[in-house]
C-alpha cells in the first residue's frame, strides 16, 4: 500500500506539468483566448463599421473638468482658455494600440480643451478580428486589414465626433494612415500632426541641375557657329526619324513586357497571400512575436529601464485575444500586396496645403530622425521638432515635451486664425 501510495505524483507535480504544457508567447498563455470586448476597460466603447467592432476611447476634457479638485497637481490638468476648434484623432503605429496614448490623451485634451478620439486598427489592440474566408459570401468587400479601410474609418470617426474637420495625430505607421486620408479628404483634415513617420521622406532635387547648365552651354556654341547650326538641325531631323522608328518598335515590346510583370506581380501576390495564411506562417509569427517581441518594445526606448511592467502588459495585452496572430498575418499580406498608389505618396508630399507639425525623437533606431528631416523639406511650409534623448515613441517617453510642443502648435495654428477672423469682423 505504501509504495502504491508513493508511485501517485503529488498535487504540485501535476500542477507544474499542467504548467509546463501551457504555450505562452511573449509570457501571455494561449490555451485560454477571450474576445476582445471581454479585455475591455471601464472606458472602452466599440463602434460598428463594415462588420468590424472597432475599440476605442474618447476623452472630453469639458465632462471631467469637476475631477481636477481630486487630482494632484499637472502642468495639463487647467483647460486651455482657447479652445481649438476641431477634434483629435489620435492614429496608432505598427505593433502598437490606443493604449500607446494611455499616458498622453488626456493631458493633450486638457491642454488644447479639445474631444481627443483613439482607436484601435484592425489587427491591433481590442478591435474585432475577421477571419477573411474568401469562399464565404458574408466577407466584407473592403478588406479591414487594407490601408483604405483605416482611411475610411478614420473618416467615420470624424463624422461620429460630428465634426466637419478634425486634428490628425498619427505615430510611425499612423502617420500613414493620416497622410492617406488628407488625401483621400483634405478637406476634412485641419492640421496634421506626425510623430515618428514611417513615410520615406524623399531627397530634394536642387533647383538648376548641371544638366541644364550643360544643355544652354551647348546650345550656345551651336548658335555662335553657322555650320555647326547646319549639322545639328541634321542630326535632330535623323534623331527625329530614329526616334519615331524606335517607337513603333517599342512600343509592342513595353506591352508585353508590363503583361508579364503583371503577370508575375499577380501571381506573386497569391503565393505570397497562400503562404501568409498557412500553417507555417501562422508558426512562424508565433516564434517571432515570442523571440523579439518584448525585445522590439524595448528597442523603441531611448532608456529601457523607465519601461514599467504595466506598460509591456499595455502591449502584450493583445495577445490574449482570439485570432490575433491570423489578423496580424491578415494585415502583413494587405500591406504588401496592395497596389501603390498613383502617382506615389512620396511624389504627392508637396501637394499637403495644412499645416503639419513633425515631431522625432534624436534617439529613433526605427525610424530616424534624418528621415523626419527629409520629410518636413519635402512637406512645404511643415515644422520639426527633435526632442533629445527620446526613441521611437515621444509621446510616451517625453510626454510632457509632446505635449508641449503639440500644443505650442496648434495654438500658434489656430489661434492665429481666430484673431484674424476677430480683426476682420471688427
């Protein structure tokens, strides 16, 4: 009876093989996944919008104006006596949520006395995940993981503030989606405020190129000597004729070639989408996200040691959802095989006519700052601002700079605009 009794494994020993089965990713247990809405907060909500559920938060620094008697003392917490005349959109980066603004939404509200909005986009945070089965009729025909998906919801956001206008704030990869949606509605979009942008700022071609130079020297030689004059009004009618013949031989030729590139790319996109919704894929995000996902958080930082647990647990905090890893497959395969925009963003930065503020931190190991640099050039009549010593995220590492400086912005925008309308009425 005694060694029958010995050869039972104990309560603990079973409780930590249960333990020792459990898979985790970046520490969170996946064998027990809850819907989104159950890991909402008090001040969650949830807006329907093409079948997505989509999380987030609104704060209206005018409704809690009574708490500023409980709450100790911040630069923030006294309303602007200005209020601007439009409401924020706070816009998420990759990898990132609504939670990203935990610490500066409300101090941005107080200080610009104005509805600050954030939201979670598909794949990220608390919003709804769809599973995108094609052979299901009930998909939604404009795929929630697409860039233009978060341009319309963003829209929808500002209908829903019922606002004619609204303040785009946007991180990293929100920036794009800010940018796409000026675009997409400039008239809907009263400032721009980009943080960090994952946008490529492009070079700035100088104003006379040596090129020219060089063509108005030739000319003038030609024009100084009679028979040269002669012999190159010949070699342009041969250019002329050459030129044509080129063209009618070429022209067969580009066509089947950008059929085959067509071809390809739209084969491409299929491997590629095939490959994102495999099993293997799905192995291989899991591995990545556990391997380097806390690591990539903390890569973000200018100082890794002010990260607090509470914010990794803002961060991983999704992965407790179901789906997640599908979704963010999902968004993976959209943003790579979405056709570019015609004619390329980059091309259209100096078509942005609202004022835009660009804010990076010195520090930035993902995005860096002389890309910010390039970017502000490239955008006419946009500001910099470089915060020292700060990573990847200003807003949450420097808030009370962000702040000030968003602020310091939008009222010397707005502000300015309101006298001038005062002057002129008077």
């Amino acid at each position: 009876m005694l060694l029958a009794a010995d050869s039972e494994p104990s309560l603990d020993v079973k409780k930590k093989d249960k333990n020792k089965n459990k898979t985790r990713i970046a520490g969170i247990d996946q064998d027990e996944l809850l819907d989104p809405s159950d890991l909402a907060d008090p001040d969650s909500s949830f807006l329907h919008f093409k079948g997505i559920r989509i999380h987030h938060k609104i704060y209206n620094p005018h409704l809690h104006l009574h708490n500023q008697q409980h709450s100790p003392p911040s630069p923030f917490t006294q309303t602007s006596t200005k209020p601007l005349p439009f409401p924020i959109i706070l816009l998420h980066g990759f990898g990132a949520s609504l939670f990203s603004w935990d610490q500066a939404m409300k101090p941005l509200a107080h200080a610009t006395a104005s509805k600050v909005v954030a939201f979670d986009r598909p794949a990220f945070g608390l919003t709804s995940r769809s599973t995108m089965d094609h052979k299901d009729a009930a998909v939604p025909s404009l795929n929630p993981y697409s860039m233009a998906f978060s341009v319309f919801a963003t829209l929808t956001f500002i209908d829903f503030l019922s606002a004619d206008k609204a303040i785009l704030i946007g991180h990293s990869a929100g920036s794009l989606v800010a940018v796409n949606t000026y675009f997409e509605a400039p008239d809907r979009v009263a400032a721009l405020i980009l943080i960090a942008p994952a946008i490529f700022g492009p070079r700035t071609p100088p104003k006379n190129t040596k090129k020219g130079k060089l063509e108005g020297e030739s000319n003038s030689e030609c024009n100084d000597n009679p028979t040269s004059k002669v012999q190159h009004n010949t070699f342009v009618m041969i250019g002329h004729i050459l030129s044509k013949l080129a063209m009618y031989i070429a022209r067969p030729i580009v066509g089947m070639v950008k059929g085959m590139v067509n071809m390809v790319s739209s084969l491409y996109k299929k491997v590629l989408t095939a490959f994102l919704r495999s099993t293997v894929a799905v192995m291989l995000v899991r591995m990545v996200i556990d391997k380097f996902g806390i690591a990539a958080i903390k890569n973000a930082w200018y100082d890794a040691n002010q990260i607090t647990d509470r914010v990794l647990d803002g961060y991983t905090k999704p992965l407790r959802t179901k789906g997640w890893d599908l979704a963010l497959l999902e968004y993976t395969a959209a943003m790579l095989t979405e056709s570019p925009s015609e004619p390329p963003l980059s091309k259209r930065l100096g078509q942005i006519s609202c004022p835009v503020l660009i804010i990076t931190g010195d520090s930035d190991r993902l995005v860096p700052s002389w890309n910010a640099e390039r970017l502000s050039r490239a955008i006419p009549g946009s500001s910099l601002e470089v915060i020292k010593n700060c990573g990847h995220l200003p807003h949450e590492e420097k808030v009370e700079e962000f702040i000030s400086v968003a602020q310091k912005f939008l009222q010397s925008v707005f502000g300015a605009r309101e006298e001038q309308v005062l002057q002129t009425a008077s």
